[in-house]
C-alpha cells in the first residue's frame, strides 16, 4: 500500500511540477534559514559546557557603586588577591586560576627566529589553569604544561603558523621583546564555544604582580573550581563574609568590595559584568532569533498548506474516484499525508544543502565560525527527523483532512467537483506571511535610518582622515620624535597621541576638590591623557578658555607626580555638574585622583563613548606616561603615498613593530558592530520572508486565475479590457496586503521603538517609514501577482470557454 | 439481492421540499438487468446512487444482499459495498495521473488484495478486455470508448454482483455503444452479474430484462422484456 502511495505521489508531483517547485523551494529556503539560525543558537547554548567541570567552575565579578549617583557596575575584571586568598582561606573553594588579557590593550609582537607577528590572542593565566578548564592537548600535559615560570601553550594553528610542521615544543617565543617563553605545549584550537579563547596562553608567573595580592587594581579575570557539592549562593556568602572581615575598618559599607560568582555556564548568555574576555551573548537575542527561525519555518509550511489545499480543487475529482472505489477517509489522509511528507523530505534536503553552502556566509554576517560540524551528528539527525515530522504534520495535516473529507457524491454530480476549500484560512494565511514580511521591512527601513544617522551625526569629533597606529606604551621621547618627523610630511596637518581611542573612552576618574564650586565634589568623571595637540588634530570646539600649550606639556613631564602642575580641558556638561558657566570655570583650581591643576578650557560637549549613551562629564589632560593612539590627521590627498610616508617613519622608529593602520572612522563604526550586525541581519530576513510570501501569494494567483479561467473568459467575450480584468484578479489579493500591512505596522512600531530606545542619540520614527514599507510590499505583491493575472487576461477567451 | 421500500429524497429549497425521489419501492432479483429511463431530472442518476449507496435517502428502507442498509454504519456499509458494488460513469472517472493498469488495480488496493494477486487480477481482466497493450498509457492517451472499457474493467476488477452504470454510453457513438452493451449482457448472461443501468436510449434499454420508467421522482411505469 505505502509503495503504491509512493508511486503515486511522486507522479502527482512530477505532474505538478511548478507548485511542487515553489512548495519545495519555499519550504528548503525556510527550512535552510532554520538549521541556519539553530546552529547558532545551539551555539550559543552550549558555550563552556565543553569543560568537564563546568558545573563547578564560577567565575568573580566586582560590583562597584558609584559614590555620585549609586549606580551599580558590575566588572568582570577583579584584582589579583582574591584567587591565591580565597584558595587558601575557603575550604569552599577547590582550585581557583586568574587570567590576564595580555593583548588586551594592545596586540603584542611575538617574535620566532626571523618570524614576527601582531598577536591579539594572548592570556596569562595561573598554573592550574589546565586542572581546571578541559583543553585537549596535542603534545605536552595539562599536568606539567605550566611548570616552567616561563611555559607558553599555543594552539595548534599558532603552531603551524610558526613552525610549519617541525616540533613546536622547547622553542621559544620572544614576546614584545621583553618575556621569552618556552613552549610547553600544543593544544586543538579552542572551541568557538568557549568564553576563554586564546592562541597562546603563558604562565601568569611572568606577571611582576603574580608575587604580590592586590585588592584595589583590577587587570585580572578570577576563576574558581568550587568543591563537588558546594552551592554558588554558599560560596558566594563565604567570600562576602571574608572580605567584609577584611576590610572592616574601611569607611563606608558600601563601597566596600563586593563580589558575586557566576556559574560557568551562565556567563555567557546571563551575565551583566563589564569587560568580559570575548564579547558575550544574551538571552534575549537568543530568544529573538529561535523565534525568527521558527516564523520562517512557519512561513515556509503556510506556503506549502496553502498551495497544497489550493490544490484541491483539482484534486476533487480523484478523492471522489478513490471513494467509489473503495478508499476511505484514512486511506487517502494517508495518501496526502505521504504527498506532504514527500515534499518536506526533499525540501529538508534541498535545505540542509543550501545551508551548507550558505554557511560560510551566514558565518561572517554573525561574526562566529560555524557549520554543520557544529553539531553533534545524532543531535543534528534528530533534529533533521523532528523538523521532518513536524512541517510534515503541520503543512500536510490540513490539507490531507480538508482533501480526504470530499464526498464521493460530488464527481457524480459532474465535472466541476469541490470547492477550493476554506478560502479565509488560505487567505488568513497569505495575511500573516505579509505581515510578517512588512514587518521585516519596516525594521528594515528604520535599522537602515539609524546606522545612516550614526554615520553621519556630527559627534564634535572630526573623524574624517584621522589614522589611527596602536603604539601602546612607548616612550615621550620617542612618540616626540617621530610626531616631529610626521609632521614634516606636507600632507600630514597634524599628530597628535592620546591614552586610548577618542570615540571610546573609558577612563574613570573622580575630581574631588574644585576651587570654589558649588556642585558636587565627589564628581565621577570619565578622563583621558593626551599629547597636547589633541584638541586641534580632533577638531574639537572649544566654548571658552584655550587649548593647551607647549607650557602646560612641560609641566607634567616631570617623573615625580608631587611637582606636576596638570592644565584641563573639561566638557560643558563637566562644567555644569561643578556647577559653573563656561566662562568662570577657565583658570579654576581642581584636583582630580591626585592630579591639581587649573582649567585650561571648556569644550563643547562632544560624544567620546557610543551613541547608546549620554554625553557624560569629561576631563582632557596632558599627561605623558602611557599612550595607546597615535593620531595623524591627514589632507586626504594622495593617500597612498601620505600612508607610505607614514609607514617610513614608522619603520625607522620601531623597527621591531609591525606596521599596522587604520582610521578613526573604523574605529567608530566597530562601536556599532552588533547595531550593523542587526541591521544586516533584519534586510536578510526581509528578503527571505518578502521571497516566501511571494512564492505563496505566486502560487495561490495561479490557482485562483485557473479557477477564475471561464468567468474571465466570459467577461472578455462581453467587453472586459485587459486591465479591468487585471484589476478584478489584483484587487482580491491586494486587499490581503494591505491588511496585512495595516496589522503589522502598529507592531513593527513598538519592536522598533524598543530598538531605538537603546541608542540615546536616535532618529524619529517618521509616518512615510510605514506608508514606504507599506508600496514597497503592494508593489512586490502586484509584480508576483502579474505574473499570472497578465497570463489570464490575455488569454483567448474562445478557448477557455471550449475547454468547458 | 436488494429491496427498496418507501424510499425518498428530497432537498429543501427555502421553506419547501422538493422530492427528487418520492415514496420509491424496488426490488431486484439477483441475475436481473435492469435499465432505468426517464426524462432529463427525474431523479434516474440519485436512484441509482441511493443504490450503490453513495448517496442516503432522506427516508425508506434499504436492505441488500441480507443487510440492512439504511442502519449500517459508513464504515460497515463502505465494507458492503466495497465487497458487492461496481460503478460505471458516463464521464468514465478514470484517475488521470494513474495509467490504464494503474487505474483497474485502484480497488484491489482498497480491499486488500496482495501484490502478487492484484498482478494476476489485472492482467486476466486486461486480457479479457483485450487492452494489455494499453496498460501503460494514460486515460488521456485514450479514446472515450476504450476509457470506458477500461472503466468497466475497473468496474468488474473485484468481482462485484451488481453492476451499476449511469448512462455508460452517453459519450460513445453508437457503434462503441452497442459493443458496451454487447459486453454488459454477455456479464449478465454468462457472469451472471446484475446490472442496473441508466440510459436515454430506448433501444440500450432492451438489452435489459427489465424497464423502469422514472417521472418526477417515482415509477411511472415498468415493463418486463
Ligand atoms: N444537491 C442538490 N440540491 C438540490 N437539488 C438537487 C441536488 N442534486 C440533484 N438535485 C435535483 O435532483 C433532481 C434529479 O437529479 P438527477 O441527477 O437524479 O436527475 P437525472 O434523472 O439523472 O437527470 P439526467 O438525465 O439529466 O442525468 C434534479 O432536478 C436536480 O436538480
Ligand atoms: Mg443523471
């Protein structure tokens, strides 16, 4: 029986072969973007879970309040005391590793005989690292890989880019030129799952802090193996305990330190700290993109329930056959049911294909490395065999009860046969798939409006032309003579360092004493170090007072912090917070974590951190011990060579330091990487979705104009024009479309609200955004209906009538 | 073989009943051939459905081959009819996506026939009918005289009693016609199948050894030949 329905089902489809395609198409597009999306999600789900003991594994946050405003900050990074106290003084606590960010702030040069490399993957991490974190070792041993002060363990494409195929162990690395590490040991590469992911991992007894325990420095992440058994909450509680003791003679309560642990596992998609070591996931995208994953397999088997039901009508006459002949009702369910399941087999196919070959791409939209070897194999089948039974079920079911339902009576009556069915559920459907498409046009639009704005929004900063060349900790003299060769170059207008990147700053300073002022006095401010060209190479405007002068950089050269005399620019918001106007701020006295000095000038308020937050106070100050930035501003004319130029002087003051640039504007534009990531990620759902409707509302056209042949055929013969009767058939389908726009555009209104909502500086929502969205849908939906309605209306009427 | 008593079937149209069929009594001995006429609308076609139990009347007493028809349920009765039943159309039914052999193998299917006998069933029948070298093609590739040889066969595959054919040759010339009705009498004679056909031909209606005359819904009037 199963063959013969086999048999006929794959006839029936080779004989219905353009609605057998868009099902098919339809479905293998939905069901590609599903194993898509759930491989990245399955992803994300799974991060860390890969470690033997990751149930056991915590790690330390730092909550921090602010002392102006109470604000809670959480921070991933914690000092380097707690790990080596707490192991020793928590019975709790089994094992316990700190990790530093080597290349954190800058890429470090790490050198093999004539080889030299920019690496940004450098931890350090405490000798039982390996004891407690499960990396597999392809030479050397999670035992011994750290017995050496000196031990380096490098992953396994590290080592083919250093060495090729010879033994990478015993050889040493010279890294930035100061530590030289012996390389202990090989492992696979770190899973993309991991929150600790590294190309080389050294013996954080290099460190000169590992000898020492510090509670009031953070540069470390904490790592704690709790003992079997042990409840987080409990462990949490004894740390608390412990250090409250510690500290209990240190002022306020409330700022004292304040840890919290996070289970391993939950780091990733849970965790609200600050600074993590790679960049973590949420919950709620997790949430957002199951959901996405599920409307558009959704979407896909609308289409395949609504051409398949379509279908009926031309299916009528063979159930009524089948019924005299015997068959009953569960027969044929079954019958259709197989029809369906054939379908699906082949789309699941077709899809998982098209996901293979999609995903290299798909990869580089989300910025992680996946495929199907991704996945466990069983649990890939089993979803396969799960995503196979439910659209079987869910696209097959309808149809297959509405079809096997006809009464054999009909077909006697004559030709015509059933109905088309249930025409509102088809039609409820077409009406969801566009509202589901407007919807991703609408974000579309908007998403695409305000990374526009972003990108052109006059920050205060002049970005343009500005190259960036990480220099992290060189010296005065040095950064001095090369700005003095720089600038000589004609096309290079000026040069200029500055503590870290100038669109994102992060310093957090406090000023605690201000000559005379009136506002607050523990004011937290955000501040950076910069050469004192600064504010002249960034083009930012100054309100009152002066830049810097070459004085002001003489005055805080001096090595002993006692005889500095700082200079400050602050921001208009700074000046306001003190409580004064721009004009009698300039020439006040502040003193800000131990840096006195006056205030120089007063800048316009400009944004120096994303436009996802306010424009805060902020403190710009000379200072000359440590900058990560170069900045040179260039004409723009003739870039390749002004660049060349650059990269000679560059080679002849640090021979031993790759040449690496880039602009400002890059710079920038990563502050807004997940918002660009989200906004590409919206237009390709807007295609894919705006594809699956059309192929649905194709299919249903054709069926509807084939349905209609006969009475558009006698309206011709009575006069109907080509365009009239064009009209009849679009108008029916129109009508959908513009409901379905009318249910979704309130909808995308809210969910794009929310969105903007994360960016302070934001654009308006504007009424022509729905009534865009809203043509753009009809005009697609009037192209696809066209298609088949021009086909009808031109048709000789003679012969559609004789057909009859 | 089967008993009609009282049998009507009417629709509602607005407030009123029309009877299509009304207050109809019939019996049908085994080995009879029936023809029934009757002018176009007078209920020929819903008689011979409310026979071959495809369709229910509105009230009356049905019994055949010892059941009672008009208290079965549908699957019982499905069953009954499956097992005694043969149906042939003027419009033929062929299912146009099975080919010849496809289409006279569709009822073994439904009752359970095993692969191996189906095979032999259809290739004695296809023999019979003198179309073994057609068994490939599609009802399309047909002409109306032999998709209705091939109806019929599909008709007689499972063996049935009864025979029911609604104007069989409405859509052949008379010369196809004459052959169906040649093979029809042949069953009856020699098969010893009973047969109950519709038609507007007075001359197929001798065949028969019985005429029925519908008018308005009952028995005008019937003739034993
Ligand atoms: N579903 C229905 N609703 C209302 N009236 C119906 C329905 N089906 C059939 N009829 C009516 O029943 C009557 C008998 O129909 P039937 O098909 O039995 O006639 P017939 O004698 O076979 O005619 P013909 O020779 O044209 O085939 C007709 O008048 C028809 O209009
Ligand atoms: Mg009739």
């Amino acid at each position: 029986m199963i063959k013969n329905y086999l048999k006929t089902a794959w006839r029936f489809l080779l004989q219905n072969k353009l609605t057998s395609l868009i099902s098919l198409t339809g479905l293998a597009i939905g069901v590609g973007c599903f194993l898509l999306l759930s491989t990245y999600i399955m992803n994300e789900l799974r991060y860390d879970r890969f470690n033997d003991k990751a149930d056991r594994i915590v790690r330390l946050v730092q909550h921090i309040k602010s002392t102006n405003n109470n604000e809670e900050i959480i921070n991933a990074i914690t000092p380097s005391a707690p790990v080596p106290v707490f192991k020793q003084a928590l019975p709790e606590i089994a094992d316990g590793a700190r990790i530093f960010n080597y290349s954190g702030y800058k890429p470090a040069t790490v050198q093999y005989s004539d080889k030299l490399f920019n690496e940004r993957n450098i931890l350090m991490a405490d000798e039982s690292f390996f004891k407690i974190f499960s990396f597999d070792f392809l030479e050397g041993n999670s035992l011994t890989a750290f017995n050496q002060i000196n031990s380096v363990v490098i992953s396994a494409s590290t080592a083919k880019k250093y060495f090729g195929n010879d033994d990478p162990i015993g050889k040493i690395l010279k890294v930035n030129n100061v530590n030289s590490m012996l390389i202990t040991g090989v492992i696979k590469d770190v899973p993309a799952y991991s929150q600790i992911k590294f190309d080389l991992i050294g013996n954080y007894a290099m460190l000169s802090r590992s000898k020492t325990r510090k509670w009031d420095s953070a540069n470390d992440y904490s790592y704690f193996l709790l003992k079997p058994g042990t409840k987080v909450k409990s462990a949490e509680q004894k740390i608390n305990a412990y250090t409250d003791n510690l500290f209990k003679n240190d002022g306020d309560k409330d700022h004292r330190l304040q840890f919290t642990l996070e289970p391993l596992t939950r780091v990733h998609l849970y965790s609200k700290a600050n600074d993590n070591l790679v960049p973590a996931g949420n919950i709620r995208d997790i949430y957002i993109l199951s959901s996405v994953a599920l409307i558009l397999l959704l979407l896909a088997c609308v289409n395949f329930l609504n051409l398949f039901s379509a279908k009926s009508i031309e299916r009528a006459h063979e159930v009524g056959v089948r019924k005299v002949m015997g068959a009953l009702r569960g027969q044929l369910f079954i019958q259709f049911l197989t029809e369906a399941a054939i379908i699906t087999l082949c789309a699941i196919m077709t899809g998982t294909m098209l996901a293979w070959l999609i995903f290299p791409w798909f990869s580089n939209l989300i910025g992680h490395q996946l495929g199907f070897q991704t996945w466990d194999i069983n649990v890939l089948v089993l979803l396969l065999i799960g995503i196979f039974v439910s659209v079987t079920l869910l696209a097959g079911t309808y149809p297959s009860l509405y079809l096997s339902a006809f009464k054999a009576i009909i077909i006697l009556r004559g030709k015509s046969g059933g109905n088309a069915g249930n025409s509102t559920l088809r039609k409820s459907l077409v009406v969801f798939q566009f509202a589901v498409s407007v919807f991703f046009i609408i974000g579309t639009i908007v998403a695409a409006g305000q990374m526009d704005y972003i990108q052109h929004l006059d920050t205060g900063v002049n970005r343009s032309n500005v190259i960036v060349l990480d220099i992290g900790g060189a010296s005065y003299n040095k950064i001095q003579a090369l700005r003095t060769a720089l600038i000589q170059q004609p096309d290079i207008k000026n040069v200029s360092a500055s503590y870290d990147s100038p669109v994102n700053i992060a310093g957090g300073y406090t000023i605690d004493k201000a000559e005379g002022a009136t506002g607050n006095l523990n004011m937290m401010v955000t501040g950076i170090p910069v050469e004192r060209n600064f504010i002249n190479t960034l083009g930012i405007k100054l309100i009152a007072g002066n830049d810097f002068t070459l004085g002001d950089e003489q005055r805080v050269l001096d090595t002993n912090y006692q005889k500095r005399v700082y200079s400050f620019i602050l921001n208009e918001s700074a000046v306001k917070s003190l409580g004064w106007k721009p004009n009698d701020a300039i020439g006040k006295q502040i003193s800000m974590n131990g840096r006195q000095g006056e205030i120089r000038g007063v800048a316009s308020d400009f944004n120096f951190a994303s436009l996802h937050q306010k424009i805060t106070p902020i403190a710009i100050f000379p200072e000359y011990d440590y900058f990560g930035k170069l900045l040179v501003k260039v004409s723009g004319k003739d870039m390749l060579n002004t660049t060349n130029g650059i990269e000679r002087d560059w080679k002849s003051f640090f021979p031993d330091s790759p040449f690496d640039m880039h602009f400002l504007d890059q710079e920038y534009d990563e502050l807004y990487q997940n918002d660009q990531r989200a906004s590409d990620i919206l237009i390709v759902f807007a295609f894919i979705t705006i594809f699956l409707s059309c192929l649905g509302l194709f299919g249903l056209v054709i069926f509807s104009t084939r349905q209609r042949t006969r009475e558009i055929g006698i309206r011709k013969v009575l006069g109907a024009s080509i365009t009239s009767i064009l009209g009849i058939i679009s108008w029916d389908f129109l009508r959908l479309v513009g409901l379905a726009i009318i249910i979704s555009s309130p909808i995308a209104y809210y969910a794009m609200s929310k969105w903007l909502q994360g960016f302070v500086y934001r654009i308006n929502m504007q009424w022509w955004v729905f009534v865009l969205a809203g043509s753009v849908a009809m005009l697609i939906a009037f192209i696809t209906i066209s298609f088949q309605s021009v086909k009808a209306a031109i048709a000789n009427p003679v012969k559609s009538l004789r057909n009859e | 073989m089967l008993s009609l008593q009282h049998i009507s079937k009417f629709y509602q149209a607005g407030g009123t009943r029309n009877f299509v069929i009304n207050d109809i009594s019939l019996e049908v001995e085994a080995g009879e051939f029936i023809s029934i006429m009757g002018p176009s609308g007078s209920g020929k076609s819903t008689l011979l459905n409310i026979i071959g139990m495809l369709d229910e009347p509105s009230s009356g007493y049905h019994y055949f081959a010892g059941e009672t028809v008009h208290q079965l349920k549908d699957k019982q009765r499905s069953a009954l009819y499956k097992k005694f039943i043969g149906f042939v159309f003027q419009a033929y039914h062929l299912i146009d996506e099975l080919t010849v052999y496809e289409n006279i193998e569709t009822p073994l299917i439904y009752q359970d026939f095993k692969s191996a006998e189906r095979k032999a069933m259809v290739a004695d029948m296809l023999d019979r009918f003198q179309i073994v070298g057609k068994k490939d093609l599609f009802p399309a590739q047909l002409s109306g005289g032999q998709q209705q040889l091939v109806g019929i066969a599909r008709a007689l595959i499972a063996g049935p009693k009864l025979l029911l054919a609604d104007e069989p040759t409405g859509n052949l010339n008379s010369k196809q016609g004459e052959e169906i009705m040649q093979l029809f009498k042949k069953l009856n004679k020699e098969d010893g199948v009973t047969i109950i056909q519709v038609t507007h031909s007075e001359k197929n209606a001798e065949y028969g050894s019985r005429i029925i005359n519908l008018l308005d819904g009952r028995i005008e009037s019937s003739k034993q030949l």
